[in-house]
C-alpha cells in the first residue's frame, strides 16, 4: 500500500460541501482516508483578487501508482465542476498530491513532493496538524521545521476542527 498526503481546497459555490464531496469521491475512488486536518480558511494566494478558500489536509493510504492516483484525482476535481480557465483562479474544488510515500517523482504532468508547498502556509498548516514530523524527502526537514521557516505571510484560520 502506498501513502499519500493530500490537500484540497476550494473557493467557489458552498465551499465546505465541496470539500465533503471531494472526500466521499477520494474513499470510493482512490483508498482509505487515514487522517483528515481541520478546514483552514486562508485568502487566496498568488492571483489574491478572489473569495476566500477553504483548506484541507488529508492522509490516503491507495493501492494506485502516484500517476494513477494524479488521474483519479484530476477526475474527481471535474466530477466536481473544476474549470481550469485562469491559472491560479477561482475553482470548485482544487487536489494537489503533496507527499507520496518518500518518493521523489519529477515527470511533464507530476512532481512529488508538490513543488512549492513549503512556500505555503495553507498548506504547511494543515498538513503540520495531521504530520507534524513527517520529514520532506529532498529538503530532509520536518512539516513543523518547514512551517517555521515559512516567509509566507498569508493568514490561515481555523474555521471546523476534527
């Protein structure tokens, strides 16, 4: 079985049913969800002239391959009404692969560890809740080490604990 840490998010419609529903789509299609974060609400970040998004961290436990896994996860966000039209825009429902195992996976439509996640804080955040010691493959710091570090100053906050 392989591991994936995820985070999905979304800004557009009822934010919070998009998250569920991108749960309920993530255990009937790609495995077992392990651990689920508390939902953060942060600004947008990068093209900030939209509503706000609500953000998750999840840990998946899949039989499928980390493109696999991508391709399911990529159909799941346009069963749910994901519209890539602005890069960086508004969106239903946005999952990103964040960890997969300790992989390290660099190809044209996938790259594990998610590129620019410790750059982050909505997703440092969550992810810090559910893998505080998880330890980043390439930069070889854990999730609280790379939350620290983090120069990001956009404000995340706790909006729904678990």
């Amino acid at each position: 079985m392989n591991k994936a840490y995820l985070l999905i998010g979304g800004n557009m419609g009822d934010r919070l049913a998009n998250l569920q529903e991108a749960i309920i789509n993530i255990r009937a299609h790609a495995g077992t969800v392990e651990k689920i974060s508390s939902i953060y609400e942060t600004a947008a970040w990068g093209n900030t002239q939209q509503e706000a998004f609500l953000n998750q961290a999840l840990l998946i436990e899949t039989i499928h391959s980390a493109s696999q896994l991508m391709s399911i996860l990529l159909d799941i966000e346009i069963k749910q009404g994901r519209i890539r039209s602005i890069p960086m825009g508004p969106r239903t429902i946005d999952i990103d692969i964040i960890y997969f195992n300790d992989d390290r996976i660099e190809t044209k439509e996938l790259t594990i560890p998610h590129p620019s996640m410790f750059k982050r804080n909505f997703v440092l955040i969550p992810l810090v809740e559910i893998a505080p010691n998880y330890l980043h493959p390439i930069l070889h710091k854990s999730n609280s080490a790379l939350l620290s570090a983090c120069a990001d100053d956009c404000l995340v906050h706790k909006k729904i604990e678990f």
